[in-house]
C-alpha cells in the first residue's frame, strides 16, 4: 500500500480539510469581498467530499495503518455530509464580519473529525477523531454570538468537554493496559476484537476501561449523568450553532461506542449492559421530565436532546442483527434514528434562527406565539420538524421510533435480557407520551397563540432552504424510508463477525442466532423493514 | 518585612510530618515486599499477586520508585533530625534571605501569555514529527530502497518528501493564519 491509497480513501477528508484551509485563509483577507466568500467555500467542499466519496468511497478490505473504511464508515460519511449541507445553508449569515472564515473553517473540521471517528481503526486515531469534532464546536459556541453568554456556554462547554476527554483517555489506557495493543481490528497483527472476543477475555481491567470510555463518551451524546452542561450550552450558542451541537458531537460518541462494543464482540460483562440499561432509562425520563418544565424553546429542544440520547441508546442496547434491517437490528435503527434526529433538530433551530426579535433569538414559547398568522411557511415547517421530534406520523421520527422500540421487542426471547430490553421498549414508549405534552405545546403556540409578538423574518434565503431541505427529508423519509433504511442496514455487516447478536449474546442463545438467521440474512439480505 | 502568620506555617509542619511519617510508613512496606520479593522467587511472584502477570516488567519501575521515594524522604528525615531548630517571623517567611514577598502568586495574567504558549506548542510539536520523518528520509534516500512499515505502508524518498512537503503546507497556513491575524504582535 503506498502513498495513492491514502490520498484515494482519504479523498473527502482531504477535500474537508483543504477546504477548511482555504476558508481560514480567506477570513484574514483584506479584502471584504474575499472574506464573505468563507461560507461558499465551505459549501463546496462538502459538495466535493461528497463527490469524493461517491467515486472512492468504498468499503476496502486493505486497512491503511490505524484507519479502516467498512460500510458503517460509508454510512456515516453519507449522513454527515449531507447533514453539513442544511448546517452551512442554517449559518450561512450567522458569523460576523472577520470571523467568517474561522466559523466556517471550523465547521469543516468538525464534519472531517466525524467521518474520520468512523474510519478509525485505532484508540489513538479514535480519540484524536473525537476530539476533532469536539474541539472545534467549543470554539463555534464562542463565535456564534457576540454576547456574554455565549461565551459563558463556550467555556463551560469547553471545561466539562475536556473532563470529559480526560475521562475517556483514561479509559483507553485501560484498554490498551489489557490488551497491549491499541488496534482495533486486525486479521493479522494483535488487536483489541482479538482479546475481548469472549467474557473471559474481557478482563478486570478492560470492564474498567470500557466503563470509562463510557463515561467519558456519555458527555458527547449529553446522556444522564453527564447532561446538565447540555441546556446552558444550547441556550447560550445561537440557534443554528445549537442544530449543529445535536448532531455532531452526538453522532461521533455514538460511532465510538459502537467502535468499543464491536471490539467486544456485542458480550460485555453483565454490570455494563445494566449500566448502559440504566444510563438509557434516566436519560429519557430526565430529559423528558425536565423539558415539560420550560418556557425556553431552546432549553426545551436542549432537554428534548437528551432525551433522544436515551432512546438512540436502546438500539445500541439491542446491538447488531446483520442483514435484518432496522425492524430488529437494533444498531440499524439507530443509525437510521441518528440522521433522521440531526436534520429534524436542525429544522426546529433553523426556525428559531429564522426569526429575531428586536435583533435577539426567537427563544421563548411567546415569541413563537401566532407564527401561522405572521409567516405560514415558517409555522407549517416547525410544526413538521417538532412532529416529527414528537414521533408522530407522518414523519420519519415517528419511523425512527418504530424502528428502535420494534428492535427492543423483537430480541430472542431464549436470550437473559429480552425482558429487560421489552421494559425498556415500555419505557420508551411511556416516555415518548410524556414528551408530546411539551412537543405539543410548541405547536400549539404556532398555530393556536395570538400573534402579538413583533418578529420580523430574517436569515434570508439560505436559511429557509435549509428548512425545506430539512421538513421535506422529514416527509420523504416517511414514504420512502428505504432511501436510509437500507443503506443503515449495509452498514451495519461490518460490526460482528458471528452475525446476529446482542449485547447479552454470550448468555443464551447467542451463538443459535448467530448460525441460523444472522448468517442467513447477511447473505440473502433480508427484506428491507 | 511581609510576615507569614505562624499559626500557617505550624500547621504546615504539622501537615508535613504527617506526609513525611506516611512516606516512611509506605517505604517500610515496599522494603519489605523487596526483601520478600528477593529472598522468595523473585518479583514474578510479588507482582503475580497484584494482578496479571503481565505487571512483571513494572518491577523494575518499583524499585526506582523505592530508591527515588527514600531517598527523598532520607534527605528530609536527616535534615530534620540535624538542624537546629529556631523559629520566628524571619524564619518562617518565604524567603528568609532574599526579598520580601509582594502579594500572591495567584494573580490573573495577562492573556497574551497563553497565546505564546499556544503558538510555542504548534511549533514544539511539530519537531516531534520531523524528527522520526528525517531518519526515515535519511535512510529511503541513502539506500534507494522504500521504507516499509509494520503496518504494510510503503514509501519511497520522493514520497517522504511529498508527505512532509503538504504536512509542512498545513502548518503554514496556521502560520500565516495568525501572523495575518496579529498573534505575533505583542501591542
């Protein structure tokens, strides 16, 4: 393998990364006319990443040292890229004069940080992956407002992300400490799946580790206990900063914690299935809970956030079943839920962006109040993303939530943690009641309140395409939900090598699904749902 | 003369007798697994009971750790079993013979600073890269032949300088990103 191999498997990162150098550049013109040309910039380099990754972007079975390009790689370079396309349209006017080419340079590392996490084959690369994400949104917190509270959010954001980033390297010394190696996968040399393959392989000291990664990964995906950075943050970052917060750095902790139970073959001992269990169960209620208690759209949306967290979480609890669709693979659901949950998010904050009132964010349930009235097309795209946020047909969220509690329910039931899952399943569903109460309230204000609040539209053309981007996938992913269905069950082939199973897999069962319906539908390629 | 209140400077004693006791405690135990460890099997044994077996190699880190620790703690016991003790405001300032201290140390600074230090760390690291990336250099170029790594990656000369050319490329772009940006400038 030479130098080409890089430059070809690594083509829309580069074309990211390059991207984001000519923005930087760009942004200490002299020239205004050259400054404002960062957004364009950034625009084009996902457009080119993502025509990189349509012409090279295909699984390999070569690894390049520390990085490795499976279907799941595929799968998140697709949704990302097409994510970051509504998340320029949404900031296209937002940085101010000067910062223009920081803003969007950022942004294009984030997204490159992203697709990179997914291609990592390394817990090096993993965490400097992860923190490319990370880093670069404390900084788009600070810069998207000029007020005090964004930089109160950035820097609060900025401190517990990088606890939370000692936390998780901290649990990859323990891993490495396990296994003496820090490779992920390998056919060849020595590699992390090699020693956790079983229970017994899993060691004191790598339940230690995985527990840590945990932790340190719950931050990013703002799961219980590690959520209460999350509304002070999305309250303090302006609204089209905040649609990319639910994305992003949720995305990248989600695709390593998949990273670290595919390593463990889907068996991990029992006390992290019970505290994933757990994590999924409080996120949901306490994100929920906490969401009918606000006033602030964009706390509650923040709360609303958390809560997905639990739910995304009960797919990975169900873990892989190749070849099944999303209908019962859990981690398929979740990926289809991810990409699904990013653009409705971004939806509802690129109408909170595409107001202002007397110059500040439309924040409030009153500034909301009588949107129908004042603009209907605003008013009928919010009510679309929050249906969908809501689950409610006929939107892809409420597809989404099918998909993941369906995943829950239809777990062998020889296997120990069927009922468990089921009761999660209820949970979630308890939950997903409790949650349209304050959905509903947000629609309510837009339909129903009266229209007394002074907004003018703002944000022009690009956000409101981005909307429309946004509402229409919504509608269209709910008739045809092959379009992402199918590609999030390709991508889930490369996460076990024993087919069907789940994270209690080793106990009962595991290895009958894993010869009989895994293998099976990982080669006939089961029905689409 | 800037006074450092007594009752400080007890409480410190007190507290470093405390450490220094503990130490002495701790290294009276690592003696004793030495000892046990060099007159039993040897350290295979001692670190076989901690854990893996694959704690072995750290036995040599544990003895330097024991010989760092009592030294340490050596030098301090003797010192105060030796010298003589006085005390008194002059004794117990910061500086006995040198200047008074003026306020605290744990002042705000200015923010520049950090951004020296940022910019000290881009070029700092960057070394850490090129240093390994010269000797492969050194080595493709002398001998004409590719250098390959453990991983399966191959590269010849011309593509170490290729590599190291578009790395070198994004390090100046920061370069000139904060140069346009007046990082450099101290007013």
């Amino acid at each position: 393998m030479t130098i080409a191999d890089y430059a070809t498997q690594l083509s829309p990162e580069l074309a990211l990364i390059v991207g984001a150098c000519i923005a930087f550049l760009t942004g200490v013109s002299r020239n205004i006319a050259t400054r404002s040309l960062a957004a364009p910039i950034a625009f084009t380099a996902v457009l080119a990443a993502i025509a990189a990754t349509a012409i090279y972007g295909r699984p390999i079975d070569t690894q390049l040292p520390g990085l490795q390009f499976t279907t799941l790689t595929q799968y998140i370079r697709w949704i990302t890229l097409l994510t970051a396309l509504p998340l320029i349209l949404v900031n296209w006017k937002l940085p101010v004069d000067g910062e223009r080419g920081e803003f969007f340079g950022l942004l294009l590392t984030s997204v490159a940080g992203l697709t990179l996490t997914a291609a990592a084959n390394d817990l090096i690369v993993l965490f400097l992956a992860i923190e490319l994400v990370s880093v670069p949104t404390y900084i788009l917190v600070a810069l998207s407002r000029t007020d005090t509270r964004a930089s109160e959010a950035s820097v609060k954001y900025f401190f517990l992300g990088a606890l939370s980033a000692a936390i998780f390297a901290y649990g990859l010394s323990f891993l490495y400490g396990a296994a003496g190696t820090t490779l992920l996968i390998s056919d060849t040399a020595p590699n992390l799946a090699d020693s956790f393959a079983s229970i017994q392989g899993m060691t004191l000291y790598g339940t230690i580790g995985l527990l840590l990664a945990f932790a340190g990964l719950s931050f990013k995906i703002g799961a219980v206990p590690f959520h209460a950075y999350v509304p002070d943050v999305y309250e303090g970052a302006a609204s089209p900063v905040t649609g990319l917060l639910g994305f992003l750095p949720k995305l990248a902790g989600f695709v390593a914690i998949i990273k670290l139970l595919t390593i463990c073959n889907w068996n991990v001992p029992d006390a992290i299935f019970w505290l994933i269990w757990t994590v999924a169960a409080l996120t949901m209620t306490v994100g929920n809970v906490l969401a009918l208690l606000q006033t602030n759209v964009k706390r509650m949306l923040a709360y609303s956030s958390v809560a997905h967290s639990g739910y995304m979480l009960i797919g990975l609890l169900v873990g892989p079943a190749i070849g099944e669709g999303p209908m019962h693979d859990g981690i398929a659901a979740m990926l289809f839920y991810v990409f699904v949950y990013g653009l409705m998010n971004l939806g509802a904050f690129a109408v909170l962006s595409a107001l202002s009132n007397h110059g500040e964010d439309c924040e409030t349930l009153r500034d909301l109040s009588g949107l129908i009235r004042r603009t209907p097309a605003l008013a009928i795209a919010m009510v679309i993303c929050v249906f969908s946020l809501m689950g409610f047909p006929p939107t892809a969220g409420f597809l989404g939530k099918v998909y993941i509690f369906s995943s829950a329910v239809s777990v062998d039931p020889a296997n120990t943690f069927h009922q468990p899952l089921i009761i999660l399943a209820v949970i979630g569903v308890i939950n997903s009641a409790i949650a349209a109460a304050y959905y509903l309230r947000i629609v309510s204000a837009c339909v129903m309140g009266d229209s007394k609040s002074e907004q003018e539209p703002r944000g022009g053309a690009y956000v409101r395409l981005a909307l429309g981007a946004c509402s229409l996938a919504m509608i269209l992913l709910f008739i045809m939900p092959s379009l992402l269905a199918n590609p999030a069950r390709s991508a889930t082939t490369s996460l076990t090598e024993s087919g069907t199973t789940t994270l209690a897999g080793a106990q009962t069962g595991g290895q009958a699904g894993a010869q009989t319906g895994g293998q099976a539908g990982a080669q006939t390629g089961g029905p689409p749902l | 003369m800037v006074v450092v209140g007594p009752s400080k400077a007890q409480s410190l004693q007190r507290y470093g007798s405390g450490v220094v006791s503990g130490m002495v405690l701790a290294v009276c135990r690592e003696l004793r697994y030495l000892m046990m460890a060099w007159s039993c099997d040897g350290f295979e044994r001692y670190c076989g009971v901690m854990g893996e077996s694959s704690l072995v190699p750290y036995g040599a880190i544990l003895v330097v750790i024991g010989i760092a620790v009592s030294m340490g703690v050596g030098a301090l016991l003797i010192a105060h079993l030796v010298r003589p003790a006085r005390k008194g405001d002059v004794k117990d300032s910061t500086y006995e013979s040198g200047m008074p201290t003026i306020g605290d140390a744990r002042q705000r600074f200015n923010v520049r600073f950090y951004l020296i230090a940022l910019l000290f760390l881009l070029f700092d690291v960057e070394v850490v890269f090129l240093w390994p990336w010269a000797l492969a250099f050194f080595k493709a170029s002398k001998t004409g032949e590719p250098i390959v790594t453990t991983g399966g990656f191959s590269a010849g000369s011309g593509t170490l300088l290729g590599a190291m050319a578009v790395f070198v490329a994004f390090l100046l772009v920061g370069f000139a990103y904060e140069w346009r940006k007046g990082a450099l400038e101290w007013d």
